[in-house]
C-alpha cells in the first residue's frame, strides 16, 4: 500500500514539473535567435578569397531561412561565390549554435563596409509553412580592406621576354624518350586494334543503337522519383536533392552547360540566354525550394512537393529539342515508362552524393 502512495506522489510531482516547463518551453520559442557575423580576414589582396562566418544561437524549434543574395553579391564592392558548409557548434538544451560559412571575394580597392546582416526566422516549422516570419540584423558592422599592388611606372621599366639560349641537341640527351616513346606508340598502336576489333564486332552482335534524348531521360527519372515517394515517407532532403540533379543533369546535356558543377543562381544567369523568363521563373522557384529544403531542414507541404515535380515536368516537356522537318524521332513513341526498345550508347542514371540505396521491395 505504501508503494501505491509513493508512485502516486512521484507522478503528481512529475506532472507539476511538465506543467512548469511548458511555459519555459514556448517563451524559448518565442524568443529571437541571436545572430553574429564576423569575416575570416580584414584585410586582402585584390581578387583574394576569404571567409564570412554566420553564426545562429536558436530554439531547436525555431526554423531559420537562409539570405539570398540577388547577383551573388554581399555588397556591390562584394561578391558571394558560395556556401562552404553548414556547421552545429553546440548544443545545451534546448538551444543549439549553427554556423553558416561563406566564400567571398572583392575586386574593388579600398575599405568596405557591411552591417546588419538579416536572417528571416520562424518560431516552429507550422508557423514558417504559414508564412509567419520575422527578421533579426546581428549587431556587428564588419569592416573589409582591399588593397592592390603600386607600380611606379616612372621607375619601372617593361622589357621584351628574352629567347631561350639556342644550344645543339645531342641524341644521348633523348635517346631515352625516343626509346619510350617507341614502346608506347606500339602499346597504343595495339590497344587501338583491338578496340577497333571490339567495336566491330559488338556492332555486328547488336547493331547500331540509338541515343536516347536528355528530355526522355530527365523525364523516366522524374517519373521513377516521383514513384519512391520519398517525401511521403519524410524523406524532403533526398527527393528535393534527385529533383535538382534531374533538371540539372538535363539542363547540361540538353544545352551543354556545366550545371553539375554551378550554384543554383549562376544556372538561371546562364539560361538567360535560352530560356524566357517564364521558364527561368519555374527553374528559380524550383532550386529556391530544394536550397531551402537542403541547407535550411525547411519540410513543404504535400502541395509544394507535388508542385516541384511538376515543374520540373513542365520544364523538361516545354524546352525539349524537336527533330528538324524531315527528321525521323529520335525516340519514335517513346514514353518516360517505356524501358525496353530504345537503348542508348551510355545510359545515365542519376545519383546524387547522398542518396541512399533504394529500399528493398
């Protein structure tokens, strides 16, 4: 009977706690994160790199919305060449100390300066699906000096490169890189035999294979995300991750732009040539919601999931190449499901650094 009392009192006294805590919890919410920003160095040569360190003490339940800078610029006088990496510094509690780095550079001489640098914040993941934000500048004002090099051309004088001294060649000099060289065009002569060899014999087994067009690509691999449900099963980081790399993939194939290899804002600068702006609308939209997804832990709504695919979509079918007049398909009926009558010379497939193994079925 005495153990029934004693658990009794523990659970009322448990209960008294999480009540007590409860307000605790929502005012730490409710609370602006702290923001502070300092650069890694104050003092460059022109055209240097350096680093801007954005630190953010905030709620774990707080959702932060990462600056976008429009042309890749901090200031005019300073450029923003990217993110080098997202960092937790620490966590006590509930509270919990990220650092956002950041590569920049300048090609304008003199001081530089930078204050009240904003970040947009939420106080839980419903309020940042609403829509309701707010914005903290952190304190510091950052100063940055670029210095340049000072020629005196009244003292410097610029002369013509001097011609290598001209001296004989002598065989014992070369005798060994003719002697390999010798032996490596007779390797190379044979691996292009056989090479050759091959080719024609696998081109006698199956015949000549038809390359299969970027949008047919883009669109089987959109179609196969699309029927993982990734995001159904909260997996946003992955399915907005493959969203990305498809249209990228298909953007450097389709236009032969390095877009592997290109921040979401230097792809859209460089289809302004290719693409009109109600296209590039749809890219924009698209590569801002998967940034948001990927480096801000921001989760969408069904909507806004199903809305990126079929962006993604509609871009592929609106800028995919026609065959001339005249010119038989490249893929006569074939479709994004259709897997079996159209091989191509190198099948892609994309897979992005962090997807994971598709799940046994």
């Amino acid at each position: 009977m005495k153990r029934f009392t004693i658990l009794g009192g523990v659970a009322r006294v448990a209960g008294w706690l999480l009540a007590a805590l409860a307000p605790l919890s929502l005012a730490a919410q409710s609370k602006a994160p702290e923001v502070h920003t300092r650069f890694t160095a104050d003092t460059i040569m022109i055209g240097d790199q350096f680093g801007l360190h954005l630190d953010i003490d905030k709620d774990v339940a707080q959702e932060i919305q990462l600056p976008q800078f429009e042309k890749n610029q901090l200031t005019p006088q300073i450029e923003v060449l990217g993110i080098d990496r997202i960092d937790t510094l620490s966590q006590n509690g509930r509270r919990v100390k990220v650092r956002v780095s950041y590569r920049l550079t300048s090609f304008d001489e003199g001081t530089h300066t930078v204050g009240g640098f904003p970040v947009v914040w939420s106080a839980s993941l419903q309020d940042a699906q609403a829509g309701k934000a707010d914005t903290v500048l952190a304190p510091e004002v950052l100063s940055l000096t670029v210095a340049t090099f000072d020629i005196d051309t009244t003292k410097q004088q610029i002369f013509d490169i001097k011609r290598p001294i001209n001296t004989p060649l002598i065989f014992d000099e070369i005798k060994e890189y003719v002697y390999w060289g010798a032996a490596a065009a007779v390797a190379l002569a044979a691996v292009i035999y056989l090479i050759i060899l091959y080719v024609r014999r696998r081109k006698k087994r199956t015949g000549p294979k038809r390359v299969i067009p970027p949008h047919v690509v883009a669109i089987r691999a959109l179609e196969k995300l699309h029927s993982r449900k990734l995001w159904q099963n909260g997996k946003h980081k992955e399915y907005y991750s493959q969203l990305a790399d498809i249209v990228r993939v298909y953007i450097e194939n389709r236009y032969g732009i390095g877009a592997m290899e290109m921040t979401s804002d230097q792809i859209l600068e460089a289809m302004r040539e290719v693409n009109d702006e109600r296209l590039r609308e749809k890219l924009r939209e698209l590569f801002s919601l998967a940034d948001l997804v990927k480096f801000a832990k921001m989760a969408p709504s069904p909507e806004d999931n199903e809305q990126a695919y079929f962006d993604a979509y509609f871009y592929v079918e609106e800028t995919k190449q026609l065959p001339e007049p005249g010119q038989a398909p490249a893929a006569p009926g074939a479709t994004a499901t259709d897997t079996t009558d159209m091989p191509a010379e190198e099948p892609m497939e994309i897979t992005p650094d962090n997807e994971q193994k598709e799940e046994t079925r």
